[in-house]
C-alpha cells in the first residue's frame, strides 16, 4: 500500500450538479497530483498542487479546480458536472517537484455522472 | 507536444514466458521513466523505475531499459506468473517552468499470463 487515500470510492451524480473529491497524501509528502482516468486510457494530469499552491494546471477547464491544505492533503472540486466527466480520478503524493520523486497513486474515487 | 506512445496493447502469454512492453515519448526533456500495474478497481501501483542518467535497471524478474537518443524505453518481465495480469501503463515526466513535474502515461497494455 502507497498510504494515499481517497474518498469516497465511488460517488453518482447527476449532469449540472457539482462534486468534491478527497486525497490524503503519504507521510512526508507535500505535493499532490490529481489525474482523470477514463475508462481504457492512461491518466491524464489534471493539476498539481506544492505546499498549498496550484504550480501547474493539464488541458482541463475552470470548472475542475482544487485545493491543498496545510496538512499537504487536497481536495478536487468539478463544478457543473458533464456526462464525459465520468472516470476514475486518482490523486498521487511525492515529494518536491522538479526532482524526479515519484508519484505514489491512491486507489480513486470513480465517479459517475448521469 | 507532449506525448507517450505504448505497444502492444494487449499482449497474452504462457506461464513461465517472457513479455515486453515498449514506448516511444516526445519530450526530450523528460528524464524520468516510471512503470505503473494497475489492477481491477485499483490506483496505478509503482514497480519499477529509470532515471536519464542510466539505460538499464533491474529489480528481480523486472527490468527496464532507456535509449534516451531514440526516446525509448521498454519493460521486460521475465518467467512470468498468473498474479502478473494486470494493465501496465509507461510514463514520462515532464517539467514546466511553472514548477510543476506531471506524468504523461501511455495507453495501457493490459497483460494475461495464462496458467
């Protein structure tokens, strides 16, 4: 086990609404990373987020948007939830970017959105 | 742009096999090469992984080797068992001057080893 959690495990939704999403990082870790994994794909980079600012954001819109607490855990927000927003969002702790730390992946949350 | 390619995409052999995995990136920049497993239900898990600085490591009956002049790399499992099945995903790391270093996976290969 990586000691990243998440919750909740699985979460439905209906189109419009919006949803949080919760990442526990490892011990010692101040960096998390949120991905989305749709169903047969690899992860895609969502953003990232060291010591409690976003430092780097993937192709996704405004309405995905996240927060880091002074414990290193984070939270991932989507707002006005859409129907390809359906996936597997993993979230990964590590430890300083730009230094080639690995990223230890959580179980995800699946969330489905009808 | 920034992207990985991954072959095969689905790869089936016998018990006691060998199989291998390649991907291709983009990214000359990129110097960090992680392998994730990643089983039914599960998050990626880390099995092995190969900084720039080296071409080949090996971790028991995994091992991976880099080609950083052809930006290739590729994952080996030797004497394959039952418990191995699973979706193997490569990944580059890329660094923006943001600050941020994210992964850019591949598209999977999920692997069944048959009894």
């Amino acid at each position: 086990e990586t000691g990243v959690t998440q919750s909740p495990t699985h979460l439905i939704k209906t189109r419009g609404q919006q949803v949080t999403l919760r990442c526990s990082s490892q011990s010692g870790h101040n960096t998390v990373s949120w991905y989305q994994q749709a169903l047969g794909q690899g992860p895609q980079f969502i953003f990232q987020y060291y010591r409690e600012e976003e430092n780097g954001r993937g192709n996704f819109p405004p309405r995905f948007s996240g927060l880091q607490f002074p414990n290193y855990s984070s939270e991932l927000n989507v707002n006005a939830l859409e129907l390809d927003d359906s996936a597997l969002y993993l979230c990964a702790s590590s430890l300083d970017p730009g230094q080639q730390e690995t990223q230890y992946f959580g179980p995800g949350t699946r969330l489905l959105v009808l | 742009g920034e992207n990985v390619e991954q072959h095969p995409s689905t790869l089936s052999v016998q018990e006691g096999d060998s199989a291998v995995i390649k991907c291709t990136y983009s990214d000359s920049a990129s110097n960090y090469f992680p392998w994730y497993k990643q089983e039914l239900g599960k998050g990626p898990q880390l099995i092995i992984d190969i900084r720039s600085n080296v071409g080949e490591k090996k971790d028991q009956r995994i091992a991976v080797t880099l080609n950083k002049t052809a930006k290739h790399f590729s994952l080996h499992i030797t004497e394959t068992q039952p418990e191995d099945s699973a979706v193997y995903f490569c990944a580059a790391s890329i660094y923006s001057q943001g600050g941020s270093e994210k992964l850019v996976f591949g598209k999977g290969t999920k692997l069944t080893v048959n009894p």
